[in-house]
C-alpha cells in the first residue's frame, strides 16, 4: 500500500470468495455483530462494514 501511494497506483484488493461472503450474510440474519464476525472469519473490520452494506442496498 506504501508503494502504491509513492507511486500513485492504485490499489484494489480481491475481492472476498463468494462462499465467505454468503458465510457473512449468514451470520448477519442470525444477529452476530460485525465485530464477532469479523474476527470469526479473520478479516478486517472495515471489510466486514462494506459487505454489510451491500447486503443492506
């Protein structure tokens, strides 16, 4: 990420398979915090945000 900003590239990651983010969903209907669930399947917080919020539009 340090390079890229030194270099102005841009940086997008990978996007989550689509087994772990049904996995997200999942356990969003069954009233896990984002926080539990984040850590449940190791990844960042803010990543766990912005898969919520696609499942809430």
């Amino acid at each position: 990420m340090a390079r890229a900003k030194r270099t102005r590239e841009t940086y997008f990651p990978a996007p989550l398979p689509i087994q772990q983010q049904q996995e997200i969903f999942e356990l969003q209907k069954q009233g896990f915090s984002m926080n539990k669930i984040s850590k449940r399947l190791g990844i960042a917080y803010g990543t766990m945000y912005n898969y919520v919020g696609k499942l809430k539009t």
